[in-house]
C-alpha cells in the first residue's frame, strides 16, 4: 500500500461522490421551492412532497459522509509516514498515519448541513419552521456544491501534504528531514489530535441546532405565539451545551499545539467569545420573555445570535489570523 | 423592591453586559484585521500592545458582570438590605485595590470573594438547606445553577488571575466540568432527577 493507491481512493471518492452532491444540489433546489411554497401558499400538498424531499437529502448526505469515511480510512491505510532515524531521536514515534477528521477543509460545511438535516428530521414540530429551515438548507446545499464541495478534488491540503512527503521520499535528498518534520507537528497536533476530534464537531453540531433556534426566533416575531419560544429554548440548549463545552475545549489545545505562537484575542477567538456570551445574553434574556417588550428582544437577540454565529464561521475565510485560511 | 422585579432588572443588567461584550470582540476582530496589514505584525511588540489593550477593554465589563453575578449569587444567602451592605463592601475594597494595584488585581480580589460565596452556595444547595433562596424551584435546577455560577467564576479567575499556574490546566478542567454539568443540569433537571432515580 502506498501513494498509487491513495491516489487511487482520491479518484474514486471523486467519482462515486459527484454524483451524490449532484442529486443533493437537485434535490436541495425542489426543497427550496417548494419550501417557498409552503411559506407563501401554507397548503399541505407542499409540505407532503417538501418533507420527503428533505428525507431524501438526508439520506443522500449520510450516503456521501459514509463515502467520505471510506476515502479517511483509505489514507490512514495507504500513507504511512516513516520518519528519519535523525528525526526519530527527537520524537517519541518511529513513524505515524492520518487519522483525518471528517469536519475538516471542504467537509466543514458538509458535516454542519448533514447534521442540520438530522435535527430538522427529528425535530418535525411546526411545519411553517420546517419550511422555513428548508429554504436555508437549499443554500447550504447550493453553497457546499459550488463553493465547499468535498467530493471535487478532495482534502487538497492533505493532498499536498500527502504529494509533498512522496516526492521527498522520492527524491531521497535532505528535504526529507524538513518536510517530515512539518508532518510530524501538523499528524500529532493538528489532524491527529483528540482535540480535533472533539473541538469542531460538538462546534458543528451546536451550530445544527441553533439554526432552528434561529428560525423559531423568526418565527416568534412574526406569530407572537409561545410555542415558538419553546422550540427556540428547546434547540438552544443542546446548541449552548455542545457551544461552551467545544469551544473551552479549544483552550487546552491551542495551548498545547500553539505554545508561544499568536492567537490569543485571535479573531475567530474574538469571534467565538462574541458568539458565547450572546448566546449567554439570549439564554438570560429569555427567562422573561414574556414581560413588557422582552418578547421581541428576545426574538431579536436571537435573530443577531445566529448572525454572529454564521459571521464566526465565515472569519476563517475573510480575516487573517491563526485559524484563517486567508493570508495578510 | 420584590425579589422577582429585582431579579428581572439584573437579568437585564447581565443581559446588556454580555451584549457589550459581544460588541468588544466585534472591535477585536476588526483591529486586528487593520493590524494586519503589515503580515509580520505578531511578530512585533505590536501584538503585546494589542492583547493588553483588548484586555483592558474587556475587563470593565468583566468587572461589571461580575458585580451583576456578585448581586446575583449571594442574593440566595442574604437578605435584600445585607445583600447591597455586602456588594458594597466587596465594590468598595476592589475599587481600593484597582487604584493601587491595578485592574487585574481587583479583578482577581471581586472573583475570589465570588468563588467563596459560591462554594458556600453550593455546599448548603447540596445538603439541601433552607438557608438560601431560589428563584426557581427544584433541586436539580438550583443545584445546576449553583454549578454553573461556580465553574465560570472559577474559569474566569484562572484567565485572569493564575495565567502562569502550574495548576492553570487543571483548574481549567475544573471550571469546565463545572459549567457544563451545571448547564446539564439546568436544561434536562427532569432528565437528571429521572436518570439518579435509576441509579439508585
């Protein structure tokens, strides 16, 4: 086993997944309409063929995250790293393997879409909230198949950190020291990490549930109706347990695997802290939503929570910093 | 003034604070994207200034929720009039200790008056006393509100006050086991009471 066969499972996670994400994007753009529909027109027609429609793209998501799990294990079979004798006086292994996480480059968005689907099938409370959640999860759909597509030129990072240890090894000169060396800190910190596998999906997973806490807010302004507020809190607490608890266990991590470096008041940090204490404000602010206007300031507070929540994940990509994708 | 409007106006007060937060770290992350213009800034004396200027921005409001938590938590062991005696106090000996030692040092003074209390609250809601008072029924509600208050002021004392602990970790994990199982608690008191009922 070795790079022929990775390449060999890279290819066909290409082909056997395009066609998933081409079905999701179809199928996710009927949902948008005739969730629109339902919106404008309330007939249950709509929402008979909408809910089956979101029953199918689930299913077709869990279909493409089963394909994604199978292309993870391949690398961990295929690619081993084995390092220097030099370097291996210096580290405590002989030689590693990728455990990739599945919420990583362009399966961040995928992995939050999948899990929103599955709250909205278990939720199924108020068709006018499913409805509602139905047009946001088209465009998340048409975002990850034109923007985040995790099945066209999959993980490319790990990609070229899988080409860059073969050519190496390949040219069998002194770069080998070096580029193993960055695999190794980028394998135990990075990728490898329990706090990567730990730290983002209980992040995304939090981030599914809020979405209907959003909704429900929505909701709540427009209908004034109680139930919506219960749907609201009932989705915000496992969405603020999963939130707090994801994002302090970032904490220990960025200590271990960034010691000295710059990310303190980093800001997708600034960002985070921004989202928590928001959240934190909703949750206080609730407790009296039904006195004087704290009913449509609680909606609103909600309403701003989700902002800053799709704002904290969009920073990785428009600010600089050390969780940024983007270069100062 | 009736305990439930005074707990209305301080979840109001709590309420704002965290949103003034919230717009702070809104200020981070656009400073730090001006900062950024020069790549190498991090590199620089130039991010020392700013962590110390970001901190200094966040502590008032720190400070002023923790005062909020300070009227909030011991309300359940004081009466109303002792109750304001005592935050004046703590206030009186913090505003003293920030003027001669500095903001941290305050800080850590108000978190660490903060800590006691609430150990004490907590001890007397576990044996189940009827020397504090609650806002909201049921044990497992009171008992997980005690956690949680207990975890973040712990938490927050160890980012403001024990950076360089060797137990910094540690306490760290404290603070957090704390503040979820307090949230647990809090949200599922139902779950829970269910769930020890089975155990027993």
């Amino acid at each position: 086993m070795g790079f022929p066969e990775y390449l060999a499972a890279r290819e066909s996670l290409a082909v056997i997944g395009q066609p998933v994400i081409t079905y999701i994007l179809i199928i996710s753009l009927l949902q948008g309409v005739l969730s629109l529909l339902y919106i404008i027109n309330r007939k249950d027609e709509y929402y008979n063929y909408l809910i089956k429609f979101i029953y199918i793209n689930t299913g077709l998501y869990v279909l493409g995250f089963i394909f994604l799990i199978w292309f993870h294990i391949q690398i961990y079979n295929t690619v081993l790293i084995e390092y220097p004798a030099v370097l291996r006086q210096m580290i405590p292994v002989d030689s590693s393997r990728f455990i990739i996480p599945l919420w990583i480059e362009s399966e961040k968005l995928y992995f939050w879409a999948m899990a929103a689907f599955i709250f909205v099938l278990v939720m199924q409370r108020r068709k006018d909230i499913i409805a509602f959640i139905g047009v946001i999860l088209s465009i998340f759909s048409g975002l990850i198949f034109f923007l985040s597509n995790p099945f066209k030129e999959p993980l490319p990072v790990v990609h070229s950190e899988i080409t860059m240890w073969y050519s190496a090894l390949g040219r069998g000169d002194g770069t080998i020291f070096q580029v193993a060396g960055t695999l190794y800190g980028r394998i135990t910190y990075y990728y490898n990490s329990i706090y990567m596998w730990t730290h983002p999906p209980m992040l995304f997973i939090a981030y599914a549930s809020l979405i209907i806490t959003f909704a429900a807010c929505v909701y709540m302004l427009i209908r004034r109706d109680k139930l919506y507020d219960e749907i609201a809190y009932r989705y915000a607490k496992p969405g603020y347990i999963l939130l707090t608890a994801g994002m302090l266990i970032g904490y220990p991590w960025a200590i271990e695997a960034w010691k000295d470096s710059a990310w303190w008041w980093d800001p997708k940090i600034s960002g985070s802290i921004m989202m928590w204490v928001l959240y934190s404000a909703y949750l206080h602010a609730r407790i009296y939503a039904n006195r004087d206007k704290m009913w449509s300031a609680t909606a609103y507070l909600g309403i701003i929570c989700f902002a800053s929540l799709v704002l904290t994940y969009l920073l990785t990509y428009i600010v600089p910093g050390i969780h940024s994708v983007v270069q100062p | 003034m009736k305990l439930k409007n005074y707990d209305y106006y301080l979840i109001i007060l709590t309420t704002l604070i965290l949103f003034a937060i919230g717009l702070v770290s809104v200020y981070g992350i656009i400073y730090y994207n001006y900062l950024s213009v020069d790549p190498q800034w991090t590199q620089t004396a130039l991010y020392g200034k700013y962590i110390d200027e970001m901190n200094s921005y966040i502590y008032p409001f720190l400070l002023l929720l923790l005062i909020s938590l300070g009227l909030c938590i011991p309300k359940r062991l004081f009466e109303q009039d002792i109750l304001v005696k005592f935050t004046a106090a703590v206030l009186g000996v913090t505003v003293v200790l920030i003027f001669l030692k500095g903001i941290e040092a305050g800080l850590g003074f108000i978190l660490a008056v903060m800590i006691t209390v609430q150990t004490a609250v907590l001890i007397l809601t576990f044996k189940k006393s009827q020397a504090i008072r609650f806002e909201k029924e049921g044990y497992i509600i009171r008992l997980g509100s005690s956690l949680l208050h207990l975890g973040v002021v712990i938490l927050v004392f160890n980012f403001v006050s024990l950076r360089d602990n060797p137990f910094h970790i540690l306490i760290f994990w404290t603070g957090t086991i704390l503040v979820v199982a307090g949230n647990i608690f809090s949200f599922y008191p139902g779950r829970i009471t269910s769930l020890l009922v089975l155990i027993k």
